[in-house]
C-alpha cells in the first residue's frame, strides 16, 4: 500500500508500512529543475533520520533502510513541508499472517478460517494494533478490494458458469453416459483398466464429477474383471485432480490463472497470466508422469509394492480392500447423475466442446482484436494468446455451454424447465466453497503485499539460495503443506502471493538475464501447481483420495497405503529429473522423455505379473 503526498504539482509517493531494517522505495517527481537534492528526514519522539536524494529532472527514485519500529514523521527539510506519516515494524511480523494462515490450516483443517485469521493478523500489524480497526479493514478494505476488481470478478463469474455446466452436464445423465460408452470396452482386465484411466482422462472438466462418475460406473466392470478396489481407486485418484489441474478447460482454470494474475500484477508483470498457464503445462511432471504410470500399469498389467499383494488377493476372490459396506447410494443416484435410462454421451460431450472450441475462439477473437488495437500486422499464434483476453473468451464460452446444454435437455424433455434451472444452480452453488477461497486468496495476497512478506523472505535468504533451485523447494514446500492440510486449492491460495515475488526477487538479486528470470518464474509457478496436487494425492485427509475411496468401495486406509508408495516415487523422480534441471536450462520435453523412461524401468525392474506365468 502506497500513500502519496502532493504540494501544488509535486508529488512523493512511499509506503504505508515499511519494515526495520529492509530497503523501502521512495519515489517523487515534478520538483523544480534548480533543486538538485533533496532532504528528507524520518522522525518520532526517539529516534531520526535524514536522507539525501539526487534530484534528476526534478524525478528521484531511490531506497533507504531504517533501524529502528515505531510511527515516524516524513519531512523534506529542503522545502520545509511535511510530507506525511508512515509505520515501521519488526521484520518477523510480516511473516506472521502467512505463517499463521499456514500453522492453523495444518492443525484445523479448515482453509477458511485459517485465511480469514491470517488477513485479520496482517491488518492488525498495519492498522496500528487495533483488534477493532483490523476486523473491519478485514471486510471494507481487503474483501471489498478483492471483489470489486473487475479481473476478480471476471474470474467469478467464469467459476461459477463452470460449475453450472457441470451441474447441467451431470443431472442430465451427460458424464453417465459418456463413461457407459467406455465400459462397452472393458472386456478384460487390460481393457478395464485402460477404460477406467481413458474415463478418468475424457472426464477432465472437474476433478469432484471425475472421481464419482468414473468411481461409481466402473466399478461392477472392474469387480467383474477381478481388479482390486485398491487399483480402481487409485486409477480414479490419479486421473482427477491431476488431468484438471494441466487441462486447458477445467474447473480448475479459473482458479489457477486468478491466482497466477495476482501474482504477476503484484511483481508488475505484464505477461498474460493464461499465456503463462500455457506455458507451463510442460513443466507439470507430477501429474504428467502420474497420468503416463498409471496407463502403462494399466497396459503391462504389472504392479509392485502394498498394490501387487491387493492385486493378487482380488484375483483369488479375497479382495481385502473392499469396504464392508458397499454401499454408496449418494454417489450412484440419479440427483447428481441423472436417470440411466436417460443417459446419453452426447449430453455431456456437445456441452464440453462448445466451452473448448468457444474458448479457443474467444482467445483468437481477443487476441487479434489487440493485435489490431497496436498496429501489428505480422504476428505469430504466440502473439495472438499473448494479447488475448483470457477472462472474457472464458466467460463467452462458458455462457454458451450452460445456454446449450440447459437448450438440450429442454429439446429432449430430459428434465423440465424448473428442474433445468435447479441443477444449473445446483452446479453454481457447488462452486461457492471455491470463489470464497480465491476472494480470501486474493485478499491475503494484498495483505502479504501491504506488509512486505516477500521482502523480509528475501532478505533472510537471497544470500543463501541458489535461484535456479527455487522451483523444487517450492514444489516440497507446497506439497509438504497441502499434505497435511489436505487440500491443493488451499494451498495455493497461501503460497502464490509468496513465491512469485520471491521468484522475481531473487531472480533479479542474483542478477539473472530475462530468460533465465522468466524460466525461474515460470518454474515456480508450475512448482506450486503441481506441488499442491502431489500433496493432495498423498493426504490421507485430502477430499478427492477420500472421495476415490468412497465411489470405489475401497477402504480408505488401504487406498491410501497402496497408493502412497506409487506417489511417492513419482514425485522423487520428477523432481530430481524434472524441477531441478529444467530451472537450469534443460528442454521439459526431454525431461519428460527421461521421466518416462525412468518410470518405464522401475516398472519393468520392480513391478511383477499380476497374473503370475504358469
């Protein structure tokens, strides 16, 4: 937060909060040609300084440090005005609203609370100590803030849209139907698996719709097939959230690219944050290889570990991870899924092309139009989504599916108008929980932004760290985190604002070229996405392994332990061979070549038969 003091013309811009001991800015402009300095001096009732700035065509940029905490007076003795008041505090407590939204996610669970606690504590600091004056600067300043602008709201609404989709998709029996047509194909225990990973594969729009639908219709083909809870659980986990969170056109997008706009407006970026999307899909290796590992589980029919006993069990008719009540009548009704008989794949593929085809029109649209806004006329297909409007070519195109597919229902007398209109909003209201969590994301974000958190990080470890290692402390700190609180939006939500100012700190503290800035930035980003979905894929408290386990019958403990070792080794490998090469100039295209080959061998080296040779 800048404050700005203005006399007639001049002007000085400095910040509302400044932290002991770390460089602030200060900036003014519009001074007299014959002053070539100014001074400046920071004073209280125990301590002053004085500054000395060099005027340059009556402009000064520059920073200084203060020693010492306290409310300070700011003057320009040269010109004997007072310019105004600022707050310098203690360092650590910048680190406290994130920290402590942190802490009590891990001990309570619950993401809400933690937010709304942690940007009460950060307004608390600035707003000079008074419980009072932060709670309601919580509400009118932060919140509001955060709604009000208009690239948050675009977000929203999209959100939102989204959601009514899926809701319309999913009660008229559309995501039914489409996963139908794939079990026709499971006639083995190969084509079973691979059908169940190319359900959870099509299913990509929502990883919540994904692991009930492909959970709950799969699993009398693969009990039939002789393959375990275990396995069906663990294919359904690993083809949820992974496919949504690097799929171009999810309920995930939203989210991501909100928080990625954040993040890049408060470094001062101007880089489209769906373009930066884009651009770091490659380096997603978590969900990536996850998605490759489990295909080729699927394809040689192998499996090792806690997996291969369940396995073999299930083959001899003594499948121990199957819940003892088998029952999941929530998760196989028609209110979330629409009557079988109604069924029918086109309802739900029609919906989702028009949002895909409609994006990818809106992005082209958008873009040529600021082509066309600049002057340029020689442009690449970079270019066009570099200009794009992603926000708006998402919300076109998430209007036209719900219009579409509430217009097929209606034209199929699937459901009558009210109904149409309950399970569009029944949709809306599903994705509540998630646009409460970006606008507390977002109102945090401007929290550890007013109170310098990225500054204070960056002064206790820019000597330290090596950039181009950045990415993969990033991808263990956030899975370390969305482990144990049990939930990747979450997450990201906390670390974002944190780490890509960090990135760009560091990146320029050690001088790096602009490439070499831009790779580390993206690293990062890509870093936290796939971090988060590896610690969620882990928690045994995450909602979607919990989900896995209840659509599939599968005992909970046993889906988590027999999925656990796979996990692990796969996030092990994509680090070492995926985030930390790549920050250093490696092609993600050979490191995903390399993970492949290296999953391929553990595999074949460590993986047995489930079907032992006679």
């Amino acid at each position: 937060m800048l404050f700005s003091f203005n006399a007639f013309s001049q002007s000085v811009e400095y910040p509302s909060i400044i932290l002991k001991d770390i460089e602030f800015g200060l900036t003014g402009k519009d001074f007299p040609d014959s002053l070539e300095t100014l001074s400046l001096k920071f004073f209280n009732s125990e301590s002053s300084y004085n500054f000395i700035v060099i005027l340059e065509n009556g402009k000064f940029d520059t920073s200084f440090s203060v020693k010492s905490t306290g409310v300070f007076t700011i003057i320009n003795e040269t010109q004997n005005q007072e310019i105004g008041t600022t707050r310098i505090i203690p360092g650590l407590l910048s680190i406290l609203p994130p920290a402590l939204a942190i802490l009590l996610a891990l001990i309570f669970r619950q993401v809400l609370l933690s937010l709304l606690i942690g940007i009460f504590t950060g307004a608390f600091f600035i707003y000079g100590y008074d419980p009072l004056t932060a709670f309601l600067r919580l509400a009118d300043v932060y919140i509001i803030n955060a709604l009000i602008d208009k690239s948050h709201m675009q977000v929203i609404v999209f959100t939102l849209m989204f959601g009514g989709v899926i809701g319309l998709i999913s009660k008229s029996g559309g995501t039914r139907g489409i996963a139908n047509v794939l079990r026709k194909f499971a006639k083995s225990r190969r084509s079973g698996l691979i059908s169940t990973w190319l359900s959870g594969i099509i299913i990509f729009f929502d990883d919540y719709a994904n692991t009930l639908v492909v959970g709950n219709l799969m699993k009398p083909v693969t009990d039939n097939l002789k393959i375990s809870r275990a396995k069906l659980a663990f294919v359904v986990d690993a083809t949820a959230a992974p496919i949504a969170s690097i799929f171009i056109i999810s309920s995930w997008i939203g989210f991501e690219v909100g928080l990625i706009q954040e993040g890049l407006i408060t470094i001062g970026s101007t880089e489209n944050a769906y373009s930066v999307f884009i651009e770091t899909i490659p380096y997603r290796f978590y969900p990536i290889a996850l998605i490759f590992f489990v295909f080729f589980l699927s394809y040689t029919q192998r499996d090792f570990g806690p997996m291969l006993k369940a396995e073999r069990d299930a083959l001899a008719d003594n499948d121990k991870t199957k819940l003892g009540i088998t029952s999941t009548d929530l998760t196989a009704s028609h209110e979330l899924f629409g009557n079988e008989e109604k069924a029918k794949w086109y309802n739900g593929i029609t919906p989702i092309l028009v949002l895909i085809f409609g994006s990818i029109a809106g992005l082209i649209l958008t873009g040529l139009d600021t082509l066309s806004d600049n002057g340029v006329k020689e442009y690449s297909v970079q270019d066009i989504i570099a200009g794009s409007d992603a926000y708006l070519a998402l919300l076109w195109s998430s209007t036209a599916a719900c219009v579409v597919s509430g217009f097929m229902i209606l034209s199929q007398k699937i459901m009558n108008l009210r109904e149409t209109l309950d399970a569009w909003f029944l949709g809306l209201r599903s994705m509540f929980l998630a646009v409460l969590i970006l606008t507390l994301a977002w109102a945090i974000g401007s929290v550890t932004q007013d109170i310098k958190t990225a500054d204070y990080i960056i002064s206790l470890i820019s000597d330290s760290i090596n950039p181009f290692y950045l990415p993969v402390i990033v991808f263990i700190v956030c899975g370390l985190t969305s482990f144990s609180t049990g939930t990747s939006w979450g997450t990201m939500a906390i670390m974002f604002p944190i780490v890509i100012p960090l990135a760009a700190s560091v990146s320029n503290i050690n001088d790096l070229t602009n490439a070499e800035s831009t790779l580390i930035l993206h690293g990062v980003i890509s870093s936290v996405l796939t971090g988060c979905v590896w610690g969620d894929h882990c928690s045994p408290i995450s909602d979607t392994t919990i989900l896995s386990s209840m659509a599939s019958g599968c005992d909970h403990i046993e889906h988590v332990r027999t999925q656990l070792p796979y996990a692990i080794i796969i996030g092990i490998i994509t680090m070492l061979i995926g985030d930390i090469p790549t920050a250093f100039g490696l092609s993600p295209y050979i490191s995903i070549v390399l993970i492949f080959a290296i999953l391929i061998a553990v595999v074949m080296i460590f993986g047995k038969k489930v079907i032992p040779k006679n």
